[in-house]
C-alpha cells in the first residue's frame, strides 16, 4: 500500500493529492500549527527564506504511523529551490527505512535543483516528479502517471 504526505499553500498540492487518492492512494495533508500570514507575498517571502536555512515547522498532530504502507510519497511546494518547511519536518518526522520513497515537487517555476540533489543524496534509487504549476497544468494526470 502506499501514502502520501503533502503539504500544500495555495491548493497545488491538494490538486495532486486529489488525482493520487483516485488511484487508490491514502492522503495524509500536514498544516502548520501556526499559519503563515496572510499576505501571499509575504507568506512566499518568509517562506523561501525559512526554507533555504531548511528551517522545521511545528505542525497539527498527524498520523506518523507507516506499518501499513510499503510506500511513501512526499509531495511539497517548492520554496527557493527547497522542499518547504513543513515537509522538512515531516522528512525528520517519519522513520523511512526500509520504505521505496518517491518524490512529487509543485512549483511555479518547474524547476527544483536544490531538492532533487537532496533527494539524491539522501534517498538513492526514489523517484522524483516535479511539476509546474499543477493547478494550472492540463497534463497533470499524465504527469502522475509515473507514481
């Protein structure tokens, strides 16, 4: 069985996790437990920066409990080339040995090179997806197709 664990902002994660539900995957959405402001720009600006230190957020309670699943998919917005916060606590959250680990990245500029050399030091052998703009991307389903 598999489960992703996503965070989203502004509704591109949500989108991906609603394709990936279809396809008979269980969904566990984490939230800050203190939200960003309001302010989408500001939200972005602190963000990135808070990203680029790979700063952890405190999060709601959530479910951290694999036994079940052989597979885990992480699926995060990308903030200054970097996964977000919350999914920088979820990665030091959950215990993901001996799990396959794949890798679905939003952003608006397509591109993730500072979180996919992560992800390839960190966990060789994953799968990574990145997409631009999900919300917005007409190949999106496609796209997924590959998880």
């Amino acid at each position: 069985m598999r489960v992703l664990y996503y965070y989203s902002m502004f509704g591109n994660g949500d989108k991906v996790a609603s394709i990936l539900e279809k396809k008979g995957i269980s969904i566990r959405k984490v939230e800050n437990a203190k939200p960003f402001p309001r302010s989408r720009f500001w939200s972005i600006l602190s963000g990135g920066f808070a990203a680029s230190i790979k700063k952890k957020e405190k999060l709601k309670d959530y479910n951290k409990n694999l036994d079940e699943f052989d597979e885990v998919i992480i699926g995060s917005p990308i903030w200054n080339s970097r996964f977000s916060t919350p999914i920088n606590t979820v990665l030091n959250d959950l215990s993901l040995k001996d799990k396959k680990v794949s890798f679905v990245l939003y952003s608006g500029s397509g591109e993730a090179p500072k979180a996919i050399a992560r992800i390839e030091k960190e966990y060789p052998g994953s799968s990574v997806v990145v997409i631009k703009e999900p919300k917005d991307n007409s190949n999106l389903e496609k796209l997924l197709e590959t998880l």
